[in-house]
C-alpha cells in the first residue's frame, strides 16, 4: 500500500509542508483519474492509501525441523469485507513430474490488521517439494513452490 498526500487545485504545497514532509514520498496536487477513487473528499488536503499488489510471501527453502508462516498481501481487499483466504499445500515430486499432485493440508489464513496481510500459523513440512496455492472462493489466486530439505544436527 502507497501512501500519498493529497493537496486540491488551487492550493499551494507550501501550506500543508508540515503535514506531509517527511511522512510520504509522493504528494498529488489536483485530483487525478488514477487517485479519485482512493481521495474521500476532493476539497480537502488529505493523507490517502493507494493499493498497489497482491503477492505471497513464503520462504524458497525451508529446513524440515523449523516452522514457517507463509503471508498474502492483498491491497486491494475490502477490509470492511475480509475474504477467507485458505493456503492449499500440494506435495511436488520433481524426479517424476508426471506423477499426480497430492494435497497434503489446508491451511486457514487469518488477516494481521497491523501490516494488513493475510498470514497462517507458523507450520513445518516434511521433507520433499511442495507447490503452496492460495486459494479464494474456490478460486487459485496466487502459488508459491517450495523445498523442504532435511536438517542435519551437526554432531561434537
């Protein structure tokens, strides 16, 4: 999420200088077609958020013995109107990629309000590789492929 700094036509920067230096990178003078819909009031200066992806965060590799939370930063959700994002977890045999794909477990997603994004429990795998899907309704919207590799004590 981007945050910005509104200032209407016919205002000068100048005036609002305490309120956004420092706070945003970018401040808009006059409203334009690809902000209108984020800016509240078009009359009045204002801090605005402008969504700007959706993507997975998860780990490439992963040891076998430490646990892992996979998040999904969607900006463009509807916070008075959460989604249920559900994380599928399908096995991966990459000796024989022509063997079926099997689904190992669902993880629920919960929302985290204070870096707004979607996160699950902290999990551990088994070894092997994996292809780690977000699902939404039913619907595939992001995949993530990960290898889970054995942990070795190193012995004294």
């Amino acid at each position: 999420m981007r945050k910005i700094f509104y200032i209407p036509d016919g205002h000068s920067m100048d005036d609002y200088k305490e309120h956004w230096e420092g706070q945003v990178a970018e401040v808009h003078t006059g409203l334009s077609p690809n902000i209108e819909k984020f800016i509240d009031d078009p009359k009045v200066a204002q801090f605005a958020h402008i969504p700007e992806f959706k993507h997975m965060y998860a780990p490439r590799t992963e040891s076998n013995t430490n646990y892992f939370q996979v998040a999904y930063v969607d900006d463009f959700v509807d916070r008075d109107n959460l989604p249920q994002y559900i994380l599928e977890v399908w096995s991966k045999n990459l000796d024989r990629p022509s063997d079926e794909q099997i689904k190992v477990d669902t993880w629920v997603m919960q929302y985290d309000k204070g870096p707004c994004f979607f996160t699950t429990e902290h999990k551990k795998l088994d070894v092997g590789w994996y292809d780690l899907i977000v699902v939404c309704e039913g619907e595939e919207v992001d995949s993530h492929e990960i290898s889970i590799y054995e942990n070795y004590d190193e012995e004294e």
